[in-house]
C-alpha cells in the first residue's frame, strides 16, 4: 500500500478537524452520504510461479471515484452500502513487463459501530462482506494473443474511519479498509493459480447527513 497517500488522507482529515463547528451528533434514522477518492493497492507477487515458470503475476494500484450510503440503526451502529466507478489495473509479468489489464468493481456491506456519535470527530470501526466482479480482462505484450480471464470473489472487509464536522451536516471522512480479493485466474481457459488480491482500500471523501 502507498503509505504517502495513507498519511496525505489522514492529515486531510485531521486538519479539517481543526476546522470543525458544532457537533451534528448521529441519530437513529439517520443516512449518511459521503463521495471522494479511492485508491486500491494489492499485495504484491500476487500469483508466484505462474504455470510452472517461476514467473510472478503482479497487480498494480488501481484509483477511482467512490461513494457509500450508511443508514443508522441508532446512534452508534451504521449499515454501509460503499460503491465506486470501476477500478482499472495493469497486470505485470515478472521478467516480461504489463502483460494485461483488467477492471473490476467492488460492492461492500459492512456493519458499522461508532464511538462517539455525539462529538464533532466521530471515528468507527466496520467489518462487512465484499463482492468484487473483474471484467475487461485486457491482454497485451508477452500475452497479447493468448486469453486471460479472472473469476469474481467473495471475501470478509474489515474498516477503520473517520467522520470529522467542517458545517452543519457536513462533514470530511477518511477511512482505511483491508478487503479479502482472491480470485481464479485461467490463461486461455486452464487454470492458472488462485491471483491473491487482498488489497487495502484507502478512502478520503466529503459527507453529508440526511
């Protein structure tokens, strides 16, 4: 994971704080809208010795544009739906550079407990159930002929966040997700190997409640 966009987003956040008004505290009934940047970072080797090459199959950094709704059960416990525009990766071989790339979109619902929902910080913790769908599997260079495909994955989401008060009903978010991604991978319809994902998700996106 990149730890320079990771400090950037929290020093957004915690600066915005320093900004922060009257607390909105949260209430049962409530909905939450936040919309910003994503980024998505794979562990890397993702898949090591690629049918029996000793080749590494890599995924690279992927960013985009995501929202979520949060409904609030009651003052401390949220249920979030996040969403985003597809995120797009290169695919590298070791030895022989981008080999493909693929999109993917990654729907998650997550159960949501927050500590202090009557402050004008309000951070919270989250663990939910991830459904990521790959498409567009693009081959290039080394691959350019052959055909790649990526099967979709279930996996558990875990959360860490923070809402901080910049108006009335406002406020700046950031949080911080480690998302199980495993997915099947077949080159030209024989299985590859399981490609291990597992990415961590960082997010910095403006909020308001209604």
């Amino acid at each position: 994971m990149s730890m320079k966009i990771a400090k950037s987003a929290l020093a957004a956040a915690l600066a915005a704080g320093l900004l922060a008004g009257t607390a909105q505290a949260y209430e049962a009934g409530n909905w939450l809208f936040r919309i910003g940047a994503y980024g998505v970072f794979p562990e890397s080797d993702n898949l090591s010795n690629v049918l029996g090459t000793g080749a590494n199959l890599n995924v690279d950094d992927g960013y985009s544009l995501g929202f979520n709704f949060t409904y609030m059960v009651d003052p401390n416990i949220g249920i979030e739906l996040l969403l985003a525009l597809p995120f797009q990766h290169d695919i590298q071989l070791s030895g022989a550079g981008t080999v493909a790339e693929t999109s993917h979109l990654p729907p998650t619902l997550s159960l949501q407990y927050f500590f202090t929902p009557e402050s004008s910080v309000r951070p919270y913790v989250g663990i939910g159930l991830n459904y990521t769908a790959f498409f567009d599997e693009d081959t290039k260079g080394a691959l350019e002929r052959d055909s790649l495909k990526l099967d979709d994955s279930w996996g558990v989401a875990g959360q860490l966040g923070i809402d901080i008060d910049v108006a009335p009903n406002w406020f700046v978010n950031a949080d911080l997700r480690y998302i199980d991604i495993s997915s099947d991978a077949k080159l030209n319809g024989v299985g590859i190997g399981t490609v291990d994902i597992n990415p961590w998700v960082v997010g910095l996106t403006i909020g308001t409640r209604f």
